[in-house]
C-alpha cells in the first residue's frame, strides 16, 4: 500500500470537505450571504476609491475574520441542534455567544472600514 498517495488522498478529500462545508453555508444561511455581499461591495469600493497595499491587507483581514466566525458559528448551531431539541439554557448561551462573536468582529471590520473608507469617499465625492 502506498501511505504518500493516501495521505494526498486524505489532503485533498479534507480541502474538499472544507469547500463544500464552505459553499454549504453560503447557499444556505442568510447571515453568510449578507457578509459575502459586503465583502464583494468592500472589494468593488476599494477599487473605485483606490485604497493602499495596506488598507487591502486589513480588509482582507477583516474578511477572512468575519467569514471564519461566521462558518464556526454556523457549525456550532448546527451540533447544537443536533444535539437537542429541547430549549436548554447552556444550548442557548452557547448559540449567542458564538452569534456574538461574529456580530463583535462584523462591528470592528464596520468601524475599521469606515476608518479606510470615509476620508476617501469624501474626497472622492467633493474634492475631485
């Protein structure tokens, strides 16, 4: 038996795994869409606007943060859901805190994007 082909193997099963649990939450959950459409108007106007190597690198942050809790949260409700039925206090704290997680990094890329983002629009829309 040839242990490096199936360990390739299991690597590239994983990265498929991963990608379909990806896409999953994308075709499916609400919040997810919501983030991918800002994520795709921050790209569109960081373009327009022309923001630095810098300020693309915490976007991509940002991003990449935002869409990762977003994931992790969609994988906790979902074990917890599988888990129980039942309304149980320690089920719904864990739910809102791994909600809160992403609605507290979704308010710091907001704040962080208007940091990068306002100065230029003004400019952008008055001064040129």
């Amino acid at each position: 038996m040839d242990t490096q082909n199936t360990r390739k193997n299991k690597l590239y099963k994983s990265f498929g795994y991963a990608f379909q649990g990806i896409f999953n939450t994308i075709l499916h959950e609400r919040n997810m869409q919501i983030h991918c459409v800002v994520t795709l108007l921050v790209v569109i106007f960081g373009f327009i606007l022309h923001i630095s190597l810098i300020e693309w690198l915490f976007c991509l942050v940002l991003f990449g943060l935002v869409l990762s809790l977003e994931l992790v949260n969609t994988a906790l409700e979902a074990v917890v859901d599988l888990v129980t039925e039942e309304r149980k206090p320690l089920a719904k704290k864990a739910k809102d805190a791994a909600a809160g997680a992403v609605l507290m990094s979704a308010i710091m890329a907001a704040i962080i994007g208007g940091i990068i983002f306002f100065p230029k629009l003004y400019a952008f829309l008055f001064i040129s």
